[in-house]
C-alpha cells in the first residue's frame, strides 16, 4: 500500500510541477509512508497542514490509514464488512494504484479472513523464516555446479540433518 501511495505522490508531484503549481508535496514522501503514531511533533504538523489540501495524494494517505482499521476487528464477519466497504470506496476513488490493490484484496479476501478466522493465532513468520533461510543457503552454494550439492545444503540447513564426518562442510 505504500508503493502505491508513494507513486500516487510522485505522479502528482510531476504533473504540479509541469503545470507550474507549488510544488506542497516536496518533501513529504517519508511523511505521508511513515505511521502516523511514529511521527515526530514537527512532522505531525507538516502532515496536518498537507491534509488540508484537496490531493489525490492525500486521499490515498487517507484511504491507507483507514486501511489499518481492519487490524482491529476480531470477527471474521465484521472484518469482511469493513474490507468490502473500504474495497468498494476506494474503486470509487479514481485512484488507479489504490484500485489494483482493491482489486487484490477482492481476491484474496477469503484468506484475508482466515486470520481473523484463526483468532489471530497464526503467523506466516515462520514460513517467511524458512524462505528466508533457504535464500541465504542459495546464495552461500553459489559456485556449486551440481544441483544435487544444492539440494543436500539445503536439507542440512532447513532440516538440521546431522552431516557425515567424511561429507565435505558447505559452510
């Protein structure tokens, strides 16, 4: 959602310029991605004066931090009410970044809804860490010609296989 805000930013920040406006949104590309809880005094200052302006820029920060609403519901049912209403405002919002990610969320709407569904108990942390971890291991086998000498580093790595004392150490 932030790519798509900072593109939105950047766009109207080159059509301004072209049309030869004050350029308001300089400088604001850290300002409008940064969580507004993490906003320094100065910066939730600037951020109020830049809301009042009447910028697709600013609808989409807009639709972003209403976005983070969906976080707090506990009911799958009343998070896909609120995921289907901030879907159906914003391809209302001519905002074309904003409307594919809709458009994605329209999608994957039913697993969006199984970690309301799960209580919030589960995590792709740890899938994400298995990912992780066998990048790392393809990176540190590059120079290996074989597959096969690829494919036994990663199952020691990710396994934990025990290795063999004559087996050569990958790393």
């Amino acid at each position: 959602m932030n790519k798509a805000l900072d593109e939105v930013r950047a766009e109207e920040t080159r059509r301004m310029q072209r049309e030869g406006r004050v350029p308001v949104l300089k400088k604001s590309r850290w300002l409008l991605l940064k969580r507004s809880e993490n906003l320094g005094d100065e910066q939730h200052f600037r951020l109020r004066d830049l809301l009042r302006y009447n910028l697709k820029t600013v609808r989409a920060y807009l639709l972003k931090e209403a976005f983070q609403q969906l976080w707090d519901y506990n009911s799958p049912a009343w998070a896909g009410k609120f995921l289907d209403e901030w879907c159906r405002q914003t391809m209302r919002s001519r905002i074309e970044p904003m409307k594919k990610i809709a458009r994605s969320l329209r999608q994957h709407r039913e697993l969006i809804l199984n970690y309301f569904r799960a209580q919030k108990l589960i995590s792709s942390g740890v899938v994400e860490g298995l990912n992780n971890k066998a990048k790392v291991t393809m990176r540190k086998s590059y120079g290996f010609r074989p597959y096969r000498v690829l494919e036994l580093a990663l199952y020691h790595s990710l396994g934990k296989l025990p290795e063999l004392e004559s087996a050569h150490d990958f790393f």
